[in-house]
C-alpha cells in the first residue's frame, strides 16, 4: 500500500488548515497514495484557546474533511478538537474516506515538560483500529507513543501500520526522543509506524511558543525498527510504499506479542 505523511503548520484558523489538507490530499492522491496522515492539532495549533474551535465530527469542519477524502478517493487521518461534556475539549483523530467513518480520542494526555494538556483536554478511553482496503491501521496520537501497550493492544486487535499524528514540542533531546519512539513502537508491536507530525513554526517564519507545535521529522519505521523515509523539519509531504508481508516476516522471526508475559 502506498501511504503519504502530509507534514504541515498549523495556522489558528481552521478555515486555512482545510485549504491545507486539500491541498496535500490532493496532491497524495494524484502520487497514489490510498492513505494520507496529517498530524494532531490539524483543524487549529496548539497555543490557543481549543473550545471555541472544537466542534463534533458531524460538523462543518469535518464534514469539509469528509468532503475532500470522498473527491480524491482515499482515505484522510486528521486531528481536530471536538467537544467533551466537563467544558474541555477531547482531542480527535478523524479517520473518514473510502468506506472509513471513524474518531479516536487521545488516551494518554501530554502532562509533562511542564505543560498540562489535561487542563483543557479531556483524554479518551477506548483504542481504535480502521480498515483501509485490507489493511487493519491501529490510531495513535502524539504523547500515545511513549506506551508501548497501546501499540501492542493495537497489534492484537489485527494492526500491522499504526498512525501517530503528533504535535511534537521542542526542547532539549526532544528530536531524540521521537526518533527512539517510533522506532522503539514499530519494534514493540512489529508493525509500521507512520507517525506525521507537525511541521517546525520557524521554518515558515512563525515564533515556536511554549506550546507544542512541533519539530517536524515525520517518519516511517519498518516493523523491524528501521526508518524507511523521514522529513525534515520544513512542511513536506512523504510518500512511502508499505508491504504487509513485512510484517508477516517479523513476527516470525521476533515473535514479541506471542513471546510476552505482562
């Protein structure tokens, strides 16, 4: 399967991300690709206030998503905010195209480096698995890849490519850690790791912030832990071919989900 990794910069305007997603979906269609993965915080960045953007998946700004994975004929991962009941918002992965209907709330919320996404977010309950033609795809969001459980729940829920849209804040061995992450989820769970963050602010000429608003580094792993294609920090749209058999093979030779005992 021939997958794209659509690394952008959030703008806080939902409006202007969709002319992005467009865009790239457009252009990931024409490559091939049946799947295109966008990053978290797709529909508005990270360092404003999420409740007034935030709006069910039956709303505008999904139903536009919805809109543009239908006229290019694939299927579009994208991260948005919809309401949650307490006041906050739950931050989303909308999966929707070529038979694909599906939302994934982030489970484990970006409380760390000092910054405390659970003040505003509200943290889901339930992984989530889609069918993208015959392939099973696990969804992940950001801080999701430092639990390698989740990945492996996925794995044994039929996943052999996971998803990690991300927001990745910057910092200090931050670029590292991604790096390790992905790698160390692919290994984890034999499987593809598609993680699609979001592009570095300062390469469009946009101030970093305190918040999380990413480093860019997109990537693909192979289920043996081996990068396949990466991104730099610059928005850019990466397109990887993908074989299943791969992952067949791996969990031959490294059967860590029959070999595990916790």
């Amino acid at each position: 399967m021939r997958i794209a990794l659509a690394q952008i910069v959030s703008t806080p305007e939902p409006s202007a991300n969709l002319e992005q997603v467009a865009d790239r979906t457009r252009a990931a269609a024409e490559a091939g690709a049946r799947l295109v993965v966008f990053p978290e915080a797709t529909m508005c960045c990270f360092g404003v206030k999420l409740a007034p953007v935030a709006e069910p998946l039956t709303g505008p700004w999904a139903s536009s998503v919805r809109e543009i994975a239908r006229e290019a004929g694939v299927t579009v991962v994208a991260g948005m905010f919809t309401p949650a009941p307490d006041g906050r918002v739950r931050n989303t992965l909308l999966a929707t195209g070529e038979g694909v209907e599906a939302g994934y709330d982030k489970i484990h919320l970006f409380d760390a480096f000092g910054f405390a996404e659970s003040d505003t977010v509200a943290p889901g309950e339930e992984p989530v698995t889609i069918k993208v033609d015959d392939l099973v795809v696990g969804l992940t969001t950001c801080y999701d890849l430092r639990f390698p459980g989740l990945y492996q729940r996925l794995a044994d829920a039929g996943a052999t490519l996971m998803v990690a849209p991300a927001s990745w804040g910057a910092g200090p061995g931050k670029r590292a850690q991604w790096d390790l992450l992905v790698r160390a989820r692919a290994l984890d769970s034999t499987s593809f790791v598609a993680a699609c963050d979001q592009g570095d602010p300062t390469t469009v000429g946009r101030p970093a912030g305190k918040a999380p608003t990413g480093i860019g580094a997109s990537a693909v792993a192979g289920p043996l832990g081996d990068f396949i294609d990466q991104l730099d920090a610059e928005p850019g749209l990466l397109i990887t071919d993908i074989d299943p058999a791969q992952v067949t093979a791996a969990r031959q030779a490294v059967p860590v989900l029959t070999n595990r005992r916790f």
